[in-house]
C-alpha cells in the first residue's frame, strides 16, 4: 500500500506540471462517462427495468392478426376475448381494456381532460395489484346501471381530493356524472402507455392513466367479424412462453372462425408487457447507446495517443528508475497510475454530469418515449459508471504502461537520437489507434447522413395538405346532454358542432374553419372494410378504409386537391350518404374503374355514394399514404370534434376559447396549437434521434480530427531534426509537405475502409429507422468520406506546414 500511494502521489505531481493534457483529460472522460451514462439510463428504464408488478416477467399483450392479410398486428375482439378467457389452459388469468380520456369537473369554470382506461373486474389481479385505499371493481360493477364508480390514481387522489383518507365512497364527476369513487391506487403504480393499433402514432398528448373505469360489454361488442377496439394484457401459468400461449389461443381462434364461418385465417400476436411496450423504440435506443459509447471509445483512443507521446517523452525518466532498481512491475504500476487518477477524476465529474444529462433528455425527448417518468441515475447506473470509469483507464493506458516495460535503460541513457528510432517503432501503433477512431467515425457518420437524408425526405415531401395559418383545437362533448342516454344525442352534438363552425368563422381575419372525426397525423384510426355491393367479396377479404367525419369546408382548408367530381356541400344534409373518396381509396376499390356515382357500404346499413375523389393526401401520416373515405359529420357527429381554423393572421387562442364557450362553457378544450406544431410532433422522435446523432457524429468527427492532428505534430516534433537535414540537403517545402501528408493518408485511408466495411453491417440494423432511404445510400457515403477527407486534410496541414518551415541551422545544432 506505501507503494500505491507513493505511485498515486507521483502521478498527481507529474500531471499538475502538465495541466493542459489533465484537462483535456479529465473533460474528455467527464463529457463521455456523463453522456453513456445519461443514455444507458433512458435504456434501463424503457428496455431493461422491469415493471413493478409481482413476476412481471409473466404478463403479456395479446393482439390478433390474419395470416392472409398483410396487416400489423391489431386491436382485439371483445368476443374473442371471452373464448380465450373461458378455454385457454396456458393463461392464468386475463383481462380487457381500452384507453380512454375523462372529462373531470373539480368546481372549476370549465373541465379538465384526464387520461384513465376502460378495464375488465379482474384488470388489477392479472397485475397483481391491490388498492391502497378501498378495493377493486367488483364483476357486478361491469354491467350497465352498476357501472357509476371509480379507481383512482394517486396523483389523481392528491389533485382532486388533497389526499384525503376518507375518499372512499365520496363522488367525482366525470362527464357531467357523479361517479363514486371506490380504491385509490398504490403510489408506485404506473401503467405504461398503449395504443390499440400497434403502428398508431402517439402524438396526440400522451396523459398518464390517472382514472380507471369499468368496461361495460356493449351489445355491438358481441360482434364475430368487427369490433376490434381492445387490448388484452394476460398473465401466464408458471413454466408458460408466449410461444406456447400464441399456439394455444391461435388454434382457439381458428376453431372459433370455423364454427362461426367466417372465411379468415386468424392468428394470434403475444409479446411480453416489456417488448409491447419498448419494441417500436428499442433500436433508436440502442443505436443512440451504440453511438454515444462509439464517442467514448474515440476519445479514450485519442488519450492513449497523448499518453503514448508522454510515454516517449519520459523514457529517459523510466530509464532512471529502472536503472535504480526499478522492477517492471513498478514501472507498470506507475505508468497506468497516471490514467487511473485521470479516469477517477473524468469519472467522478462524468457521474456529477450525468444527473444533469438525464433531466435535459427528459426535457428533450418526445412525450410518445415510453417510461419516460421513471428515467433516473439509480445506484445500478452509478455503479455502472464507476465501472465504466475503470475500464476508460485500462484503455487508454495499458498500451503506454507496457510500453514502459520496454524501455532499454542503456540505449535511452546514452542520447536522445533513439527517440527518433522508438518513435519510429511506436508510430505503427499510433497509426492503428488513429485508424480505429477513423473507422469509428466513419461509421457514425454514414449512420448520421443516413437518418439526416431520412429525415430530410420526411419533411420535404409531398403532403398534399397546407399546415401554415391552421390552428387546430379538439373539443370533448363529454356531458350528459351529448350523451347515448338522450334521445336525440347525434342532433345535439351536431347541432354543437353547426355552432362553432359558424362562431369561429365569425372571428376577425378568419378565411375557413373545418371540422373533423379524428387528430391530425394521429395514425390509422377508425378502419372499415369497404364493400362493394355489385362485387361481392369473401368475407374479412374486403379492402380496409380509414373512416373521417368532416364538414364541407374540410378539404378547402386544408388546400387538398379535388382529383374528379365536387366537394361535399352543405345542401349534401338532404343526401347524408354522399361521401368522397382518396385516390388510394379508389385504385383499391374501384382498379381500373371510375368511382365516381359508385356505392359501398362498411357493414352497416347506410349505403354511400361517391360523389368526389381527393388527393391522397398524408394527414394521418407523413411517412405513408392512407385509404381514406370522407363522411359528412352529420351523418355520425362524435363525442369528440377537432376544429381546424385558417386565418389570414395568427389567432389568439384565448380568442378560440371563449367562442367555444359561448356556446357551452362545460366542454373540455384539451388540445389547442398550430397544425404546423401538430406536424413537428408527428416526427419529434425522428427529429430527436436525428439531432441527438449528429451532435455525437461532428463529436466524433473532431476527435477524430484532433487525433490525426495530434499524432502528425507529435511525429514532426521528433524529426524536426530530419526535416532540417533534408532541408539542408535541398528538399524543397512542397515535397516535405507531401511527406508529412503521405503519413496522414495512411492511417486515415485504412480507417475510412475498414469503416466502410462495418458501415455495410450496421445500416443494415437501422434500416427500420429509415424513411424511404437504402440503407447503402451512394450519396450519404460520398458525403461522408468527401468531409472526413478535407477535414483530415485541414488537421495535417498545420503540422506538414510546421515540418515544411524547420529552420535546418537551429535544428542541426541542438543535437
């Protein structure tokens, strides 16, 4: 231990007279360590961490699919559900739910929207979750009549009723309703957010689940073939992989069709809680961990370039010591001593910065991440850290410390000239390390164009939708008076809706105001199978359609164009059955035919008739085009509208709340922005991952740079002598120019081909991230290589000048 110290002692004094190469140091570990640890915490919380259910490892997410349809996985069948429920042998128990939003009113002028779930009795027990307060809903509370009470969330709790232990039996009204409130939940309770369609894009607000009411089986949900509007989250029997439930209930389900002779071919989608959760985010999150450590490993190679040099630097030094005595043990202690402080100290500022790295990802990242809440530095991560921090050490100073063990103490006390000859030998070496965060770079840097030509592609493209001047505002009709329970509810809310249109058209600077069904760039929702009465197809085989209930005025502004025929009109309320169709909606089902004056139906009653044909334009996502059917909203006005407002100037939002209001200062304005805002967080991963890899792509560009810079200087500093006797021999400047520039190519050359390689194998990985872009994009390589190139050549220019203006008297004489 007296050694130890005596070595750590030594080492703090030998880099306090280096203090430029400490802080380097220190703040290129710091600003790695804190960034790896920042990210793997995100990682640890969406993808590693389990739930805190008991034996979470058991619960699972059912999702039904059809093996003759070329569909993800979608929502579940209510009266599927019942079959597995009642015969599956490998489910221990399972439960149905539904995402919901609540119109809560707290004796406040207006109500808020809070998000909360629909759930089956038995939701809580396939958890494994008991109340804190109160109990569970009993399976009489599912029933209509029963069905007025409440969960609550302990944030819920807190907010509505300050806490209060007395809660239970007390009433909370949501839609208008008072419902009584029955169990509080656990603190630590926290569902994680799902969407019923599994490729929905969840940029509406995503609201935690703070309400839980029950599931009352409607008439319409005992339906064979429609229906699909539930998520099913089971709990295996113990020794049971998803793999067996998925064979099980997949035969349930075909046993079920036969009998009820239906012509599909089901199948059944199990995933763990954990991967229904994570999956669509897992390889952004990697990818970002991958690329984040590719930074790290780039400067820890750049510090063992710099403690390489020193290493030279100090020969004469270790020549001493082992002269006196020295073992080689010691020599290699001491050498490694110097990065183990510098990686203590980078590591223990790293870990400081990583609480601080954490909160601005959090602040950053798209609300859609899931488990975002829970993302924290947990002592696992710290001691992570510490570990990292060992190992940066065994990095970058394994190769100076044995380096030391080579020292010849004879010939390095003799003179200096063999300075030049270890330099030689030593410049393989440094060569390879400068090739290998070339290499590194490489690869980040293609990955980078990669998702930044993605990216660009996404928001450049055709939409054929004008966002700009377009405030959009979701109104909630959720109240007693626009209920099913009123007689003539559908009037009612299109009366509501006749109203608003005609106020908000009103306001000053208003050019059109439009309604709609469903958010903007929401994803797919509401699908229909379309059929055609004069052909007639198999059943569950018809092509699929997104449903929209708007206003006339819907497409005039949003500016999409009208392809063939007219607009829905307001004199269409005579004829609430005209619709228009998308383009896609009229290759698929009309090939070949005009549409126009055709009829279909959805499987109700009601037949359509197309009068129009629009554009196909990307309103429910920018990355792909979508069968769409346009209903007047008088036809089916939903409890929910979403306004869009086109103004020749920009509206004060105020403005649009207290029109609506006018109107009925009960309903819930939840979602009130810009359509261009609305747009922007449609794509605010890609934009996050987009942004986050390029600022670690120009990090590992600079290293990379500053490492070429570094071992050319380092080089020309030792043969500074040479130079000045080529130059007194008649070498002219340019030629030594070439030299030094020569010795830059090979390192940089080999790295950018060995990167080139391992590019081919990692873009392969991240195709899935990619929108229409190959994952071997020619321009994103040429770009890439055309910068490393001129950047490696801008970083050699200044030592090959150095070596270039060597004054061959002064150097001949310090020798």
């Amino acid at each position: 231990m007296q050694t130890i110290f005596q070595d750590l002692r030594f080492s703090i004094r030998t880099l306090r007279r280096s203090p430029g190469f400490a802080l380097i140091a220190v703040l290129t570990l710091a600003l790695g360590i804190a960034s790896v640890t920042s990210i793997f915490s995100v990682v640890n919380s969406v993808l590693l961490k389990p739930f805190a259910f008991p034996e979470a490892n058991r619960l699972v997410v059912l999702r039904e699919t059809a093996r003759e349809l070329n569909y993800a996985p979608f929502p579940d069948n209510y009266k599927h559900y019942l079959n597995w429920k009642s015969n599956s042998k490998t489910l221990a128990s399972a439960a149905i739910f539904r995402n919901n939003t609540f119109s809560v009113s707290s004796g406040t002028d207006h109500p808020e929207i809070v998000g909360g779930l629909n759930i089956s009795s038995e939701f809580f027990s396939v958890l494994g979750v008991e109340p804190a307060l109160g109990r569970s809903f009993l399976p009489t509370e599912t029933t209509k009549g029963h069905d007025n009470v409440v969960i609550l969330a302990w944030s819920t709790w807190q907010r509505y009723f300050a806490g209060d232990p007395s809660v239970i039996g007390r009433t909370l009204t949501i839609g208008g309703t008072p419902e009584t409130v029955v169990g509080v939940l656990p603190q630590s309770f926290s569902f994680p957010h799902m969407n019923e369609m599994a490729t929905a894009v969840s940029q509406q607000e995503v609201r935690p689940y703070e309400i839980f009411q029950p599931l009352v089986p409607d008439p319409s949900f005992m339906n064979d073939t429609g229906g699909y509007d539930f998520l099913v989250v089971g709990r295996l029997k113990a020794g049971v992989s998803p793999t067996q439930v998925e064979s099980e209930l997949g035969g349930l389900q075909e046993s079920f069709v036969q009998a009820a002779h239906i012509s599909l071919h089901p199948w059944i989608v199990v995933e763990s809680l954990k991967q229904e959760v994570a999956g669509t985010v897992s390889t952004a999150l990697w990818l970002l961990l991958a690329a984040v450590g590719a930074v790290l490993l780039i400067g820890c190679v750049n510090l063992a370039n710099l403690q390489l040099a020193r290493a030279v630097a100090r020969e004469r030094e270790i020549a001493v010591r082992a002269a006196l005595g020295a073992t080689r043990e010691r020599l290699v202690r001491s050498t490694l001593m110097d990065s183990i402080v510098l990686a203590a100290a980078g590591g223990a500022l790293g870990i400081l910065l990583s609480f601080t790295g954490v909160r601005l990802f959090v602040a950053a990242a798209p609300a859609s991440l899931p488990r975002l809440n829970e993302t924290h530095v947990s002592w696992p991560i710290l001691l992570a850290a510490a570990a990292l921090s060992i190992l940066t050490a065994l990095l970058f100073g394994a190769l100076p410390a044995l380096r030391s063990m080579r020292v010849d103490p004879q010939s390095a006390m003799q003179s200096n000239s063999n300075r030049v000859t270890n330099s030689r030998a030593g410049q393989r070496t440094r060569n390879m390390l400068v090739a290998g965060e070339i290499a590194c770079t490489v690869v980040l840097m293609i990955v980078t164009a990669l998702l930044l030509r993605s990216f660009s592609r996404l928001l450049t493209q055709q939409r054929e939708f004008d966002s700009t001047h377009v405030t959009l505002a979701q109104v909630d009709l959720y109240a007693p008076q626009y209920g099913d329970t009123v007689s003539n509810s559908d009037k009612v809310r299109a009366e509501f809706i006749d109203r608003a249109l005609e106020g908000l058209g009103r306001m000053p600077g208003i050019q059109s105001v439009a309604m709609t069904s469903e958010m903007p760039l929401a994803g797919e929702t509401w699908v229909d199978g379309i059929h055609r009465p004069d052909h007639p197809v198999p059943q569950n085989h018809e092509p699929p359609a997104n449903m929209r209930w708007v206003s006339p005025s819907y497409i005039d502004t949003l500016k999409i164009p009208l392809i063939e025929g007219r607009n829905l009109q307001p004199s269409d309320r005579e004829h609430p059955t005209n619709a228009l169709i998308s383009q896609q909606s009229a290759r698929t089902i009309w090939p070949g035919e005009d549409p126009l004056g055709k009829t279909f139906t959805t499987g109700e009653d009601a037949t359509y008739t197309v009068v129009g044909v629009v554009a196909d334009a990307r309103i429910n996502d920018l990355k792909k085009t979508a069968s769409m059917i346009y209903l007047p909203y008088w036809q089916n006005p939903w409890w929910r509208a979403y306004f869009l407002i086109r103004s020749s100037h920009p509206i004060s939002t105020d403005t649009i709340r207290r029109e609506i209001w006018k109107i009925d200062p009960q309903v819930a304005i939840p979602v009130l922005k810009s359509l261009d805002d609305q747009v922007n967080d449609s794509v605010a991963t890609e934009r996050f991952q987009t942004i986050l890899l390029s600022a670690f792509g120009a990090a590992a560009l600079l290293l990379a740079l500053l490492g070429v810079y570094g071992v050319l200087a380092y080089s020309v500093s030792l043969r500074e002598q040479e130079f000045g006797i080529r130059i007194a021999l008649g070498s002219g400047r340019a030629a030594l120019m070439r030299l030094v520039l020569r010795q830059a190519a090979v390192p940089v050359v080999g790295g950018i081909l060995a990167g080139l390689a391992l590019a081919l194998m990692v873009t392969r990985w991240i195709q899935t991230l990619l929108y229409e872009t190959r994952a071997i994009d020619p321009a994103a390589i040429t770009v890439t290589i055309a910068l490393l190139l001129t950047a490696a050549l801008l970083a050699a220019l200044l030592p090959a000048r150095r070596a270039a203006s060597v004054d061959p008297i002064k150097t001949l004489k310090m020798e």
